[in-house]
C-alpha cells in the first residue's frame, strides 16, 4: 500500500481489486471519486433534462460508486467526446481530470504487478472492494429513515444527491462524510452484510451484522459468502 501515493482507504480498494478480477472497473471508480463532487452539473433552466442524463448512469438502482464508473465507461466509448460531456451535463475538466488519474493509478498498479483484470459485468466484485477499502464507512437502515453506523454508532444521512437517496437500501457503504445540517454520507453504495465479515474479519464479527434479530445461518464461511 505504501506503493500508493493515496489515502490508505484507496488503496486498499486497488489493492482489493485483483482479488475480484475487476482491477480495470476499480481503477475507474477510485479515479473518478478521487475528483470529488464535481462530475455533474445542472442548469438551472434545465434542471429536468440534466437529471434524465444523470439517472440513465445509474439505471437498476446499481448506487453511486458504479454510476461513476458508467460515466467515465460512457465517456471512454465516445472517444472521451467534449459534445458527449455537454449532452450529459458531466464536467468536461473534471472528467479530464479523472481519466489523468486513471492513468496514473494504472501505472502503479501495474508497477506493484496487480493483474489488470476486467469484468464490468461484476457489479458485486466491484462493491466488495469498494468495501474492502472502505469497511469502516458502513451503516444500517434505522427505521426512521435515517442509518446508523455499525462501528461506534453515530446517526448519518443518504445525501440527497445520492442516487440511492429515494431506495433507502438497508446496507451501506459510503466515500466520505459531509457536514451541513446534517451528517450525510455522500456516494454510496448497497453492500450486503455478510460481505463485511468476510471482508474484515478483524473488524466486524457475525454479531456486528445480525439482522432484525437473526444471526446469519451457520457455516456461512468465505466460501458461502462469495456466493
């Protein structure tokens, strides 16, 4: 990890990648949360149009982590097109910025000799090693409509920009938390519990993630669980 000149949560993800074959999709992700908040715009006059654009990156309510990923995918397909950037409200700089990211964050991996495996199919992969870098930003659905982080708890929000703001998926796993008046987690992703015992096993133990007061089924090792 010290081969990475990022947070460590990143480069734990890059590093996470190869384990799931999706070394490729997970290059895209971390470049593209890497910019921050400022790959979508919306025109005020064209508020509805920009919005149209920017749910058809997250169709099958498939969360924010890979909805960037579809961006810059889309992006890449039209020959990284300035005309493809205004026609889906995406700033053109930013993504600019990302794909230089990219390209960096494949050198390393490449120097570090992780195999630079694709599968753009595995939405799962690619959210298992968001959560392996990321295991500590995990929260639960209250049933309230707020989350609670599983961790020493604390009361967290979905950002209303998330595309997951209106699903209100029971597991999550976030990017980063923003303060306005409220504590929100901002990109985010569905995750499923079990994951977090497989992934981090020094972290999280089968209490951690019991459900509505049922513990997982017995023998549910990695095996099981990579189903």
């Amino acid at each position: 990890m010290a081969e990475f000149p990022l947070d460590p949560q990143l480069a734990k993800t890059l590093l996470a990648s190869e384990s799931y074959s999706v070394a490729e999709q997970v290059a895209t992700v971390c470049a593209m949360v890497s910019i921050g908040a400022s790959v979508f715009y919306r025109p005020k006059d064209k508020k509805v149009f920009a919005d149209n654009a920017h749910k058809n990156f997250s169709r099958g309510n498939v969360g924010d982590h890979l909805a960037l990923m579809a961006c810059y995918d889309g992006w890449a397909e039209s020959n990284f097109s300035t005309q493809w950037c205004y026609e889906n409200y995406v700033q053109v700089r930013s993504m600019k910025r990302a794909r230089d990211i990219r390209d960096q964050l494949v050198g390393l991996m490449e120097r570090v000799e992780i195999e630079m495996t694709s599968n753009a199919q595995d939405h799962d992969g690619v959210k298992k090693a968001v959560a392996a870098g990321y295991f500590y930003n995990c929260a639960r659905l209250q049933r309230d409509g707020s989350y609670r982080t599983v961790k020493h708890p604390q009361t967290v929000h979905l950002h209303p920009s998330s595309s997951l703001a209106e699903v209100l998926p029971r597991w999550v796993v976030y990017h980063e938390l923003v303060l306005t008046t409220k504590e929100y987690m901002r990109t985010i992703s569905e995750i499923k519990p079990e994951w977090l015992v497989e992934i981090a096993p020094h972290f999280y133990s089968k209490q951690d993630v019991l459900e509505d007061g049922r513990k997982l089924p017995k023998g549910k090792g990695k095996a099981a669980m990579d189903g």
